[in-house]
C-alpha cells in the first residue's frame, strides 16, 4: 500500500469525529452539516478501505452512509 493511502485514515477519522460532535448539537443547521460532514468521512473510509482490503471496513462505510442519507431526511421533516 503507498504511503498517500495510509494518509488518507487520519482526514478520515477527523472527519469522523467532527460529524459526531456537531451531529451531537442542539443547533439544527450543525446537526444537518454533521449529517454531511459523516458522509465526507465515509468517502474518505471507503478510499482508504478499498487499496487496504479492509473488505468489513468498506461495508461498515457503506451501511453508514445509508443511516447518514437517512438522518438527513429525518432532519428534514422536523
């Protein structure tokens, strides 16, 4: 694996943990970009996860991703 992959985990888990903390946010409008900032890591995830053959990583990405568009329309409705 090269070295700019192995770079790519820590925008990734930053991201991470920045879409938790706003998604954790009595704001509204943070909630939403945490929602949008989750899917940017799960991009990342899947990027790294794809040349690292971390296969359970991708489908956690993935399923993720799926629970995040959701959230996004039930943040909507509200």
């Amino acid at each position: 694996m090269t070295d700019w992959v192995d770079l790519i985990q820590w925008p990734a888990f930053a991201a991470s943990v920045l879409a938790a903390w706003l998604v954790g946010s009595r704001d509204q409008h943070r909630r939403k970009i945490g929602f949008w900032v989750f899917l940017a890591s799960n991009v990342l995830w899947v990027g790294w996860g794809i040349p690292a053959g971390a296969n359970a990583v991708i489908a956690l990405q993935v399923c993720l991703a799926a629970m995040n568009v959701r959230g996004l329309f039930k943040a909507d409705d509200r």
